[in-house]
C-alpha cells in the first residue's frame, strides 16, 4: 500500500530512465543509457530541494520523469494530494495524469524558447485555466490580471506577445503560468541559469516570495552552486546518474562526505579576490553512461579510491541524521567544504 510520512510531500525511490542504444539497418537494441540509475531521495511539503551536479549527470532526466513529461523506467514516485491521497506517479493512465497537472507544474530553463511567440500573455497563463475547465473567458483575464500582478508584471501586459519582454520578465511570465492552477509541487528545472546575475537575484526573491505565499514546494535543479546555497534547505548532489550525497545545505557546504562533493565545491568561485582557495582538480573523464565502470562510477576519478571502490557498489547510506552518502570511505574521510 503506498503510504507516505505526514510531513513528506513526494518520495522518489530507485527511479530509472534508461535510453536504449540501436543500431544497424534493422535498429536492435544493443545497450543503454543509464541516464538515471536507481535516484532515491524525498521532499517535504514547503520545503526546497537542490538537485546538483555536473552537466548530463541526469538532473533534468530526473525532473522530467517526476513531472511524467518523459516515462520513466523504473522506480516509484510516489505523491501526497491535495486531498490527502497518496498516488505512484509513474503507474498513472492519461486521464489520472491530467488531472494530477494541477498539483504539480514546471519552470522552465530557456524563457526565450517555453513561451509561444504567437499567443498573448493572457493565453499563455490562461491557457492551463482553459484546459481545467474555467471557460468564461472574464473569468480567466481577472485570474491572469491577478497572476500578473503577484509575479511582479502590470495586468495590462495580458495583450502584449513574448518578444515585447526581456528575459527576467519572460520568466516572470513563466511562473505565472506554473502558478495558475495553484500546485502543491512546483520543478524549477534551472530557472535562473540563462538570465544575467542581477535579474537572477530578482527572481530568486520572487520565487521564495510566491513560496511562502502559496505554501509551495519546490525541486530546484541548478548546476551554479551559489545559488542552490541561498534557496534550498536541503541539496541533492547526482553523478553519472546516481545520487551520491544529500543533506541540509549548510552541511553539505561545509563539511561534504562524498570526494565528488568536495570536488564540486572547490570549483564555487570566492568573491573575495584576497582570499584563495585549493581547487580540486579530478583526473580523468566522467564516466560513460552507457557503460559505466565496474563498484563505485566515481573511482577513476576519485584520490581516496581503494580496492573496494572498484568492485563493490557503495550503499546509499545515512552516515548521520538526515546525512545520506554513497561511498565506502564516508565515515573516515576528513573532505574540505566552503565557508
């Protein structure tokens, strides 16, 4: 029976997305991707949870096979709803599924490409309204007006198109239309990432405004690590696929379990041009999804390897409470986090 903590809002566990390889002229099948190999993690209702890591280390793959937007694999997703009911994502009919559309929504990463050029703001953000059900078109403009209004824009840009804003406001926009049906989980896949630094700053606020506001809950994906640090209570740190550390984020910035981790962190640059800092340099090349090396997919990279590490697979362990780490050697390694 699929159950789920009070306090937990969606429980991901062993979710795969597998991307078969075929070739020839009859296109078999001859191997795989693992593009995401057995994630387990769970959020809490309210909170926000960073997913790291390098790039095509299966972030977004994650992100999408929550939101059913690509199938995943295998694995549970298992979502708490409005009404109190739990429900396993993945296993979801087409009509279960459209109706789960109103408790969780996506922001994209691009808001140049996830907008139509050919529709007004008020289908663009009304649009979700329109497919649950709202028909009176009044109706829908008092919504979007309001929308507008909450995301920082004035309700008379409801008859302008995409390309009369700039990036900051595009996505201004694109939360507006994350926000329509009011969901409990919303998926920033990289929100930030293609706006310059001071705009970032502006809808950083405004998404930990609307947070607190609508009682929102958030996974955050991102690959700039300053700005995980200033919006997640907890962080999530992938690599080729698998998870290899979690914990609240303070704790991973400062005293990191995982050598990939600390790997991670020593690439953040200092503002302080007085101050210099040891970068960790890794050898080596990520490893290959589609045929990963045998124990832990780090070792070719990893200083601290032992034996052990290239023949047996590391658990996914909590090496302290609400700690999780997968590496053999987590409890006897003293790593360098940041300040």
């Amino acid at each position: 029976m699929n159950t789920l903590a009070p306090e937990v809002l969606l429980r991901v566990t062993g979710l795969q997305k597998l991307f078969p390889i075929r070739k020839g002229f009859l296109r078999r099948t001859v191997g795989h991707v693992r593009a995401v190999d057995g994630v387990d993690f769970h959020i809490d209702q309210g909170e926000t949870l960073g997913l790291v890591g390098e790039s095509g280390c299966g972030k977004t793959t994650t992100a999408r096979c929550i939101m059913r937007a690509i199938e995943p694999t295998g694995g549970e997703i298992l979502m708490r709803l409005t009404d109190g009911s739990v429900v396993d994502v993945g296993r979801l009919g087409r009509k279960e599924l459209r109706v789960l559309r109103r408790e969780m929504q996506m922001i994209f990463q691009d808001p140049f490409s996830s907008l139509n050029p050919r529709m007004t703001l008020l289908d663009l953000v009304g649009e979700p309204l329109l497919v649950h059900g709202m028909k009176s078109r009044r109706e829908r403009e008092d919504r979007v007006a309001d929308l507008l209004r909450r995301v920082g824009l004035r309700p008379e840009y409801m008859r302008r198109y995409p390309h009369a804003f700039s990036g900051g406001e595009r996505q201004r926009i694109g939360i507006a239309r994350a926000l329509a049906l009011n969901p409990r989980l919303v998926v920033a896949d990289e929100p930030v990432s293609a706006l310059d630094v001071s705009v970032q700053a502006q809808i950083l606020n405004l998404l930990q405004d609307l947070q607190g506001e609508f009682r929102l809950t958030y996974l955050f994906v991102a690959h700039d690590l300053s700005v995980v640090r200033h919006i997640s209570d907890r962080v999530a740190v992938m690599y080729v696929g698998q998870m290899v550390e979690l914990a609240e984020t303070e704790r991973i910035f400062t005293a990191p379990k995982h050598p990939y981790t600390s790997a991670l962190l020593s690439a953040v640059p200092e503002p302080d041009p007085r101050l210099r800092t040891r970068r960790i340099v890794l050898q080596g090349e990520v490893a290959n999804p589609a045929s990963p090396p045998s124990g832990c997919y780090f070792h070719p990279r990893c200083p601290h390897a032992i034996d052990m590490c290239r023949t047996q697979t590391p658990a996914w362990r909590e090496t302290s409470p609400a700690h999780f780490v997968a590496c053999h050697r987590a409890d006897e390694l003293q790593l360098p986090g940041v300040d």
